[in-house]
C-alpha cells in the first residue's frame, strides 16, 4: 500500500509540519480542519511537498530523516526540488 511523506507550511506562521499519511489529500484537510491537535493553532497550511513511498516502513523512515536533519535549510531544498519537478 502506498504512503506518502509530507511537508506542510503554516500560512499564519511559515512553520512547517512534517509526516505520514496513505491518503494525502484527506490528511491536508484533516490539517486545515483543525483535526489534528499539534497543527491546529497554526491554520491554515498549504502542501509545499510530498514524496510517494511503497510502504509505510519506508515512509517513516524517511519522515524520521528529514526530522532528524532538524535544518529549515534542508527542508527549503526540498520544497524547492518538489516545486521545480
């Protein structure tokens, strides 16, 4: 089953919010909604990237990678790779 890596942004603040989901779309609305207790003070967001994984094991790995780099550098190149291909 497919699961994607995400990055949000807050259009309040500029902070980004990263994770997991196997539906994308549902999971920014759910974001947007005000569903999801860590994002909800910091509505609205916006999908500034996504990267499709096979499985749910290579998804969070990836997740715990770019949250581990704990760099808004890092982050800003792969909003900017995401945004150009």
């Amino acid at each position: 089953m497919t699961y994607y890596v995400y990055i949000i942004q807050s259009q309040k603040n500029e902070s980004y919010y990263i994770g997991t989901t196997r539906n994308l779309s549902d999971r920014i609305e759910r974001h947007n909604q005000g569903r999801s207790k860590f994002t909800k003070a910091k509505r609205p967001w916006k999908l500034v990237y996504s990267k499709e994984y096979p499985d749910r094991s290579s998804a969070m790995k990836r997740e715990y990678a770019i949250k581990r780099r704990k760099s808004k550098d890092y982050i800003s190149k792969l909003i900017e790779e995401f945004s150009s291909g």
